[in-house]
C-alpha cells in the first residue's frame, strides 16, 4: 500500500519544472521564480508522467477547486492553514478537500496497476501489534 501523500510530495518537487497540468513557470522568461527544493527526494520521470496523467484526470472529472488543493499544497508548498485563510474557510475543510482529490489520484493510480519507481520508498509500514505471551 503507497503512502499517497509521499507520492504526491514527491510528484509536486518534480513537477515544478516538469508538470503539464497548471499553467507554465516558463512563461515570458520567468524561469526561476519558484524557489529550488534542493535535498527534497523527486519522483522519475515515468513517475511524473504517469501521476501527471492521474492528475489531469481529476481536473477533467472533479471539481477544479480539489486541483487548485493539491497544486497549492504539494507544487508550491502551501501550508493547509494558509490554504484555509485564503479561501476563507476552516483548515478541516481544506484538509477533507484535499484528502478527497489525494484519493482520486490514489484511485486512479490503483485503476491502472502501475509499479512506481519510488514504491520501494513510500510503502506504507502498517503497524502491527506484536503478540504478548501470558505465563501463568
């Protein structure tokens, strides 16, 4: 099971100069605007390109304010509080939204069964209670 909000970190560094979905950071020679995320781990491309694919389907399926969600929070680093502030409405709000447009994706992703490149990075470890022996 992929822990979908890695995945979805992981996309937003890439797509920050790779991504399709927004409108271009390249336009009319503003490359560099927005800051490097150096050290923060990126997905392949194939990656990119197969959410890049997932996250295009939302846009064309759901509600565009789920998108503007995920490309605020995960492309430009946008705190979910600053998110709520700004559309002035409760961070829980924010937080269903978006937990709804991260399981579309998640979704699709399952739809497809595609092996990702970063899964062996961001398997979920479920916890499991460890067994207790009871000596009488």
């Amino acid at each position: 099971m992929r822990d979908i909000q890695e995945v979805l970190s992981r996309w937003g560094v890439w797509a920050q100069d790779h991504s399709g979905v927004d409108y271009s950071h390249i336009a009319a020679g503003f490359k560099g605007l927005l800051p490097q995320q150096k050290g923060k781990p990126t997905c392949s491309d194939n990656d990119g390109l197969i959410i890049d694919g997932a996250v295009r389907r939302l846009r064309d399926v759901r509600k565009p304010d789920e998108l503007h969600l995920l490309m605020s929070h995960y492309v430009y680093g946008e705190s979910k509080s600053s998110i709520a502030r700004r559309k002035k409405c409760s961070e829980r709000e924010v937080r269903r939204q978006l937990q709804i447009a991260e399981s579309f994706i998640d979704g699709c992703l399952c739809m497809l069964g595609v092996k990702l490149d970063m899964d062996a990075y961001v398997e979920k470890i479920l916890a499991r209670p460890e067994k207790t022996i009871v000596v009488c």
